[in-house]
C-alpha cells in the first residue's frame, strides 16, 4: 500500500513539476507498481520530470524527507529493477526523451533518458548511423533503462553490450548534486567511473543525460536461418563456428517449441517440428560478409542433424525474421498465459550440456521449459511457460528457476547476462560471489549513495540470503536499512 505523503511534501513536488506532473491518487499509482518480473509494490508517489534541475530538487525533498527514489525508464526489466519495495518518490521519465544532438563525424549522440532504444537507430538511420545495443525490447526499453542494466541483445554478440557504448553520463547523486562522468570524448581519463555507474542498477545515481556512441550501418547485411533436427545439433554448429575465430553479428537459438509458437504468431516459415533454429546475421563489408556467411553455412550443415539453409532474399524478409526474434516472448503467451524468462551465462563449450540439463530440470518440475538463447555469447534464456491459475503452480516453476540458474553456476557460468540482478537475483548473489567481495561491492554502492535509498533493495542480498548473520563478518548488505527504511517492507 502506498503511504499517504505529508500535504506539505505534496506542495512543494508540485512547485517543483507543476502539478499535472505529480500522481498520487491510488489508481494512478496502480500503473507503476510492476516491470516484467513477479513481484509487485506501489511507489508513494510518481513525478514526471522534464528536466535535471527538477530532479536535483525532487532527490533533495526526499534526502530530507528520508524517502526512497527509484529511477523508472520502460519497466520492461525483468529482475523487479524498478519494483519500489520501498515505496517512497518514483522518477518516471516519460518526458524526457529527446535526442539532444548528434554529431555525425564524431558518431556520437546526446540523449535524455527516457528515449525509447529504437527511436535512437531510426533517427539517426538516414545519417547512415545506428546505435548497436538492440535489446529485443528496443521499442519499449528506455536508454537509461539500458544503462542500468548494462543491456545487451542479440547483436551484442560482436558489437560489445550497453557498456561498450555510453561515452559519459550526467548523473544526479544521492546529495543532489548534479555531475558528469565521462564525456563526450572517446576516453576519458582517470577511473573508469562511467563503467561503474552502466550496469548499477539505479543504486549509484540517476541518469538524466547520456553521450552514447553511434556506429555506421554495415554495408551489407545477410540473414540466414540454419535448422537443425535437435538442440544439441544447433549446439554443435555453435561450437564449430566460434571454435573457428568467426564472430557473426548475431548468432541466436530458437528451440523447437519456440519455433512453433513464432511461425503461429508471425508466420516467417520455420518448417513444421523443427529441433532447432539458429537465425544468424553476418554483416560488414560486402567481399568479406560473402566469404563470411558462406564458410559459416557450411559449418552449419557440417553439424550432425543439420537439415539446410534458408537465406533471406528480401530486406523485409530479414525484417521479418528479426520481428520474429524480438518478438518471441509475446509469441510464446500462444503456449501459456505466464511465463517466467530464465537468464543465465554458460561456456560456450558447455551449451549442449547444460541445455540437456535444463530440459530435465523441466522435466523434474513437471513444467514446460522452452528456450531461446544469444548463443553465440552463452547467454540462455530458458523460459518457463505456465498458468498461474493452475494450484501449486509457482514453486514448481520457482524451484525450477532455482536449479536452472544452479546448472549455469555449476557449469562455470553465471546468474545473468542481461538482466541484472533486481530483487530477483539477490538471493544467488552468494553462489558466485564471496563475503568479502559482496563487501567491496556494499562499499562502492556506499560511496554514492551513503543512505542506501537510491533504489533501494535491489542487487545486493539481504544477510539471510547472503547467510552472514554473524556480526563480526557483517558486511553492510542491507545498505539503507540502517537508515531507517523500513525493515518489514524487505521482499
Ligand atoms: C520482451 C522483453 C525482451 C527483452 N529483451 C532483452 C534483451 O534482449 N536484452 C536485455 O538486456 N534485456 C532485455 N529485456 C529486459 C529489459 O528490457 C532490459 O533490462 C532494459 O534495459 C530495461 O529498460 P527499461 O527502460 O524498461 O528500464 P526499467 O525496467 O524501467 O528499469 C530498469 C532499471 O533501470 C533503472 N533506471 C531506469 N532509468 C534510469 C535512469 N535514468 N537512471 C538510473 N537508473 C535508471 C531502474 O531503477 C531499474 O533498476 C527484455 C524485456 C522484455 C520484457
């Protein structure tokens, strides 16, 4: 529930945003209580700033006040990120999502955060420029959104994720002050603090201006499916490609059951019952990507189980194949109602393994797991797809979540690739992580935000999952709670 905030608290949001940009009533509040994840908590109160200095103000008001802020872009994340457990002020930033400049020789663009991914690349497109991380959420994710998370997507595999491509970013702090890090420049010199604030989950600061880079559009692209009879098959390709040194600018997996619900939901002709489907992109200079996507074919039906080829001919054909991809989580609602999207990394070198494990894991939870994966860089994202009507149905696809994230941990990967750690992944922090680094990161988070009530809640576990209850190694994971957050609001 919502706290009512004192009317003075109120009047002066008011005099900050103006009014029309302040949501307090109950039903307004509805609107921001989720992302894309499980859980749910109703912010106190939204405002809707347009620019920096009203945010200096607004995160001044709640130093004051005591209360949290929790910076909101899209709310697509999928690890609760922007979920306010907390309640207290929410930053929407609905209005500000302008381009602000971009500069074509320097391939560089400035941009407020709020502006939806996609709407970057397709602005800057008739300047032969795009801007490479392409969640395939780009149409409703937020570049500040991005930043947090770190984003990445299917064509990260060679371009590098969000991290590789924010040159600075201005940023308000927990005091309320209004700096830059980075710049506008390639490189900056000093700490790499720029690096430290992408991936931060909005527990360093609030970003309010980003210099992100643009890259020139490849002069030729070409698109390919390569099917396979099996998952394991489409594996094996995978080895062989990247085993050879080839890096396709996208490289990604759509098991069978996948498959079938895409070719129901977008009809791009994936054959009936198909194993397993690797849609690749090979792009850059026309002599090189001919060469490229050739020796890449071969490899693909060099693989055991491989069952052919099936080129794009057409730039809408590739479109299409592409909308497919990035829409292969809607599609999947023809399967089940609900879905819970796994995230974890594996060694390339372990794909087939630990895939094979998670159809058992499945299998274990009497729950249907498909899967689509950027396999090219290890990350899958198994998907478990179920009724949240059915009875007993959440801890079976809970403790099948659990051990699917355990197999990637256990095969030398890692509990996310993309989407951060949010309230979801707090919990498997210790799995790869020790006491003492936990510590470090609870001392960086400290040093940007000493209250803890940026965000607060998300990335770090609590000392019950962490199983540090023992004052004498206490590290300060519950950063905020100290400060007088309440304790019983912890999820
Ligand atoms: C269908 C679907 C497909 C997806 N595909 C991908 C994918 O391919 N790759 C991928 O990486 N992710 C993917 N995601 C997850 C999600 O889209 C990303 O995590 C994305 O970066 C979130 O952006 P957002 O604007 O929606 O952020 P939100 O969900 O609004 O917020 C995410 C986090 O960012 C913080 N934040 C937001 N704005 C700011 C700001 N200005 N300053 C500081 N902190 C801020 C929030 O507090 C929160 O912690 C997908 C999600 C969905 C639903």
């Amino acid at each position: 529930m919502p706290k009512p905030l004192s009317p003075g608290v109120l009047r002066e949001l008011w005099a900050i945003v103006g009014r029309d940009a302040v949501l307090d009533q109950p039903e307004d509040l509805l609107v921001y209580e989720y992302d894309a994840y499980l859980d749910r908590a109703v912010p106190d109160v939204v405002v809707q700033p347009v620019n920096a200095e009203q945010i200096v103000r607004v995160v001044r008001l709640a130093a004051s006040e005591g209360l949290a802020v929790t910076p909101r872009g899209g709310a697509t994340g999928l690890s609760g990120g922007v979920v306010p457990i907390f309640g207290g002020i929410m930053v929407d930033f609905a209005r500000m999502h302008h381009i602000l400049e971009v500069d074509v020789a320097n391939r560089a663009a400035l941009v407020e955060p709020g502006l939806f991914n996609l709407d970057l690349s397709t602005a800057v497109a008739p300047l032969g420029l795009y801007y490479a991380p392409d969640p395939s959420s780009q149409k409703a994710s937020t570049i500040g959104g991005n930043i947090a998370e770190n984003a990445g997507g299917p064509h990260c595999l060679a371009s590098g994720m969000t991290t590789n491509h924010i040159r600075g970013v201005e940023l308000v702090t927990r005091d309320g002050e209004l700096v830059q890090v980075g710049g506008q420049a390639a490189d900056a010199p000093g700490y790499d603090l720029v690096g430290l604030v992408v991936g931060s989950e909005g527990t360093f600061g609030i970003v309010t201006k980003a210099w992100v880079r643009l890259l020139p559009i490849p002069p030729r692209t070409v698109t390919f499916l390569a099917l396979f009879q099996t998952v394991d098959a489409a594996g094996a390709a995978v080895s062989s490609i990247i085993g050879q040194g080839i890096v396709p600018s996208a490289l990604e997996l759509i098991d069978g059951p996948s498959a079938a619900a895409l070719e129901r939901a977008f009809k791009v002709g994936y054959p009936p019952e198909i194993g397993a489907v690797l849609l690749i992109d090979v792009a850059g200079l026309a002599e090189a990507v001919a060469e490229e996507a050739a020796l890449v074919g071969k490899l693909c039906e060099a693989a055991p189980g491989a069952l052919g080829l099936r080129y794009a001919a057409t730039a809408a054909e590739r479109e299409g194949l592409w909308k497919a991809r990035k829409g292969a989580l809607a599609a999947l609602a023809l399967i089940a109602p609900n879905y819970y999207l796994c995230d974890g990394v594996v060694p390339r070198s372990k794909l087939a393994q630990v895939l094979r494990r998670v159809a058992a894991i499945g299998a274990e939870w009497e729950v249907l797991v498909t899967c689509v994966a950027h396999v090219g860089d290890g990350n899958l994202h198994p998907l478990i797809a179920f009724d949240v009507n059915e009875p007993g149905i959440l801890p079976r696809v809970e403790g099948a979540h659990d051990e699917i994230i355990r197999a990637c941990v256990d095969a030398g990967g890692t509990i996310t690739g993309e989407h951060g750690v949010g309230i979801e992944k707090r919990k498997y922090m210790p799995w790869i992580f020790a006491p003492a680094d936990l510590d470090r990161m609870a001392r960086v988070r400290a040093a940007f935000d000493p209250s803890g009530r940026f965000n607060p809640g998300k990335v770090l576990p609590t000392e019950a999952e962490a199983g540090t209850t023992d004052p004498s190694e206490s590290v300060p994971l519950r950063v905020g709670v100290s400060a007088g957050l309440d304790p019983e609001r912890w999820v």
